[in-house]
C-alpha cells in the first residue's frame, strides 16, 4: 500500500520534525465496509488534520517561548503543547476507526494497520506528556538539553510508527490514494 504508507509516514515525519520543540470483530475500521475512495478520503483528511493541528499548536509554542522564560514555564507550556497533542491524537484515533474497513484487496488489514498506526502515535505523545514532569527546573541549560531530547525521542518514536504499513499489498487502495484529492495535501 504504497501511497497510504507514504502518506501517513510522511505526516508522521512531518509532526514529528515538528516536535523538534482496537477494531470489531471484522479485524479492522468501525465494521462499516467503505469504498476504497471514501476510505482514502476519511483517511487522509484525518490525518492531515491531525498533522495540521500538531503544527499549529506546535507553532504557538514556539511564539510563547520567549527567550528570557523560566524553565518552569517551559515545562509548562511544554506539558500544554503535548496535552493538546493527546488530545489530538485521541480524535485521531477516533476519526481512523470511524473511516471504516475499505471494500478492496487487504482492506481489513490496511484499516487495522492505519488503526494501530494512529494509536501508536497517540501513545508516544502521551508517554512524552508524562515525562515531562522529569524535566528538571532548577537550572536553564539542563531544562534546555532535557526538553530537547525529550523531543528527540518522540521525533524518533513517531519516525518509526506506521511500520506495519509497508506489508499492506492493494492495488485498489494504492489507487484510491493516488486518486483521492484530499490525499494530495
């Protein structure tokens, strides 16, 4: 499933570069049996969502580290990016298994893989949401060289979700993802 895989490790990628600062019985999706187009669409408008929520709250974070802040409030607003993270990928989550299992070669599969995919992502953002009570506040440089690999880690973890992707084989859906313009974002 080459597109899919693409697209969601590429969104993947994407949130985590910016971090820098299960199913019904079926196997898979809601057990609603979809197209592969409609499939597609419900997918990629989810995780682009998902991926553009993460941006902007992750660009707010930015704005509201001034350079003279406390490693305290960045701990703070730190825990509050990450938060919203969850919380982000908790609709993600939700809007993957909604999507249904696609009517097409491996569908149930796919959907099961996207669904484990999604769910693997919201719970590297949670772990990192709870150690950011570990980073320590008492001295600027080390909250600094904490909060980054801290970071890092996550970076890394989410670069890594989705692996599971690439044994997914459908033409139909590789096609459908091609096709599908809210896949083209």
């Amino acid at each position: 499933m080459s597109r899919s895989r693409s697209i969601f490790l590429a969104l993947a990628a994407s949130s985590a570069l910016a971090m820098t600062a299960c199913g019904d019985d079926d196997g898979g999706g809601g057990g609603d049996s979809v197209s592969a187009s409609d499939y597609a669409s419900d997918i990629c408008t989810a995780f682009l969502g998902w991926r553009d929520d993460i941006q902007k709250r992750q660009s707010d974070l930015q704005e509201g580290l001034s350079p003279g802040i406390s490693p305290e409030e960045g701990k703070d607003a730190l825990a509050g990016f990450l938060g919203d993270a969850v919380t982000a990928s908790d609709d993600l989550v939700d809007e993957v298994e909604a999507a249904g299992t696609p009517d097409a070669e491996n569908g149930e599969d796919a959907a099961a893989a996207l669904q484990k995919a999604a769910q693997d992502a919201r719970d590297e953002l949670d772990e990192a949401q709870q150690n950011v009570d570990d980073l320590p506040t008492d001295d600027r440089q080390a909250f600094g060289a904490a909060a980054t690999q801290l970071g890092n880690g996550v970076r890394n973890a989410l670069q890594g979700v989705g692996a599971g992707l690439q044994d997914i084989n459908s033409e139909e859906l590789d096609k459908a993802f091609n096709e599908e313009e809210a896949c083209k974002g």
